[in-house]
C-alpha cells in the first residue's frame, strides 16, 4: 500500500440473507481528499461505510486504515451517521452531545474538563449553532441536529471523516456551510468520504468520486470520470435524461 492511502479496501464481499449488497470491491482512497459515494438506493453505500466502520461483518475481504487495522486507528475516524439512524428523543442537550466526541481522547470514565469543553463550545460555533448549547437535541431543526452531529465529528479531531448523507433534510444555507466545513477539512490534509446523492452537486464540492452499484464501477478524480458513461453505467435502471447535467446531444 502506497504512503498516500488513507483507506484501502481489497475483496469486500457483504451479504443480508445470502443476497451480496457489496462485491468483490477494491478500493483505495489517497490521503487528503474530499470524496463523494454515489449510486442509486439500495446500491450499498452505506453498507459500505458501515462494514468500513466495523459495524458489519463481511463475508470476505480486508480493509486498512494508514496500513493498519481499524481497531489500531479507530481514534483517527469520525463519524457522521444518517440522521434517520439516531433516536432524536434522547433527553441530552447539544452540548452534551458534541461533548460525547471526546469521551475517545479523554475516556468514558473521566469527566469532561474545562478544555474539552472550550473544543466542544468551540465546534459548536464553527458550525453556525452558537447559543443552542443548552437546547435539547430533540427541540432542534433537521438542519440543527445535522449541525451538532458535524460539531460532534470535528472534536474527535479525527484524520478521516465519514459522513452518511450530511446534506439530507437541510436547508441550502446549512448545506453551503456543511460543505465548507468538509472542504477545510480536506484543506488541512484530513480525509473526508460522504455518501451523497444529489449529482448535480457534485463537480461543485468533490474533488475524487466512486460510482457504485452493489460492485465498483468506477474511482477516481471527479474531473476525469464524472461523466454520462460512469453515470449511465451506475444508475442503469432510470434515463439519463432524470440528470440533466450535461445537456441533450
């Protein structure tokens, strides 16, 4: 594995029920990008982060994060999941729940100190939601609750990030801030893969992309492969006429 690899998958095969959701992937992801997931439903993206994550078991296969194991670098990852995935009605404030991205460096044990606090109220304000600190999670907006998860990942102060669709339910002003959020990231050498849907987006906020539809279909630098044979290929069930990117021949 090359020194510029943040993530390496090779032969993930993952099933639910003996149906293969994921097959055969290879696939390296450089250091230092800002990468978009795309495909239609059902296509297993975010199974993939998921089995990336060690949240499901493959079938076959191997993934390595810098060269390791995930287990030996899980204090290097964040993790932004679906909002649908989270029970909202949790009684816990904001605050506590950007809070909870340190218990990795300082232990579930230990109480939060006043530094871990400041780098909690700190993300919170870089990520547009000062004065929600003490308002309940489940009082807050989609939009909001996007917010707080994003503040949550950035004082892990990880090395790569994942995000499972960021920008579903937000407003386009929270969107445009998310992004530029991802994009300094990206700026400052982490890693940033998101499962997105929107391809119109695309060429405005990624810089790599990988097609997939339950295999690879294609990797790489947006500007060399985000074209209507890679889309096509992808999402081969609907018109390509549904994306207008590239205007009619």
């Amino acid at each position: 594995m090359r020194n510029n690899t943040a993530v390496s998958i090779n032969d993930l095969t993952v099933a639910y029920d003996d149906k293969p959701v994921l097959w055969d992937i290879d696939l390296d992801i450089k250091k230092g990008t800002l990468m978009a997931i795309v495909g239609p439903n059902g296509a297993g993206k975010s199974t993939l982060i998921k089995a990336m994550l060690n949240l499901i078991k493959p079938i076959t296969g191997c993934i390595s994060f810098f060269g390791s194991s995930y287990k030996k670098e899980r204090s290097k990852i964040a993790y932004v999941p679906q909002r649908g995935s989270v029970d909202w009605d949790f009684p816990t404030t904001a605050l506590d729940v950007v809070e909870m991205g340190r218990y990795g460096k300082i232990g579930w044990i230990k109480r939060v100190g006043k530094s871990d606090r400041k780098i909690a109220v700190d993300a919170i304000k870089k990520v547009g939601m000062e004065g929600f600190e003490k308002r309940q999670i489940s009082q807050l907006s989609g939009g909001q609750q996007q917010r707080i998860f994003l503040a949550r990942a950035l004082v892990q102060d990880a090395e790569i990030y994942f995000m499972d669709e960021p920008f579903q339910g937000v407003d386009a002003k929270t969107e445009k801030s998310i992004i530029n959020i991802l994009k300094k990231l990206r700026d400052e050498g982490k890693t940033v893969i998101v499962v997105h849907h929107d391809l119109q987006t695309v060429e405005e906020y990624f810089d790599y992309i990988t097609f997939i539809n339950v295999a690879v279909i294609s990797s790489g630098k947006v500007k060399e492969i985000f074209n209507r044979e890679n889309i096509e290929k992808t999402y081969k069930n609907r018109s390509f006429t549904d994306f207008s990117l590239f205007g009619s021949d």
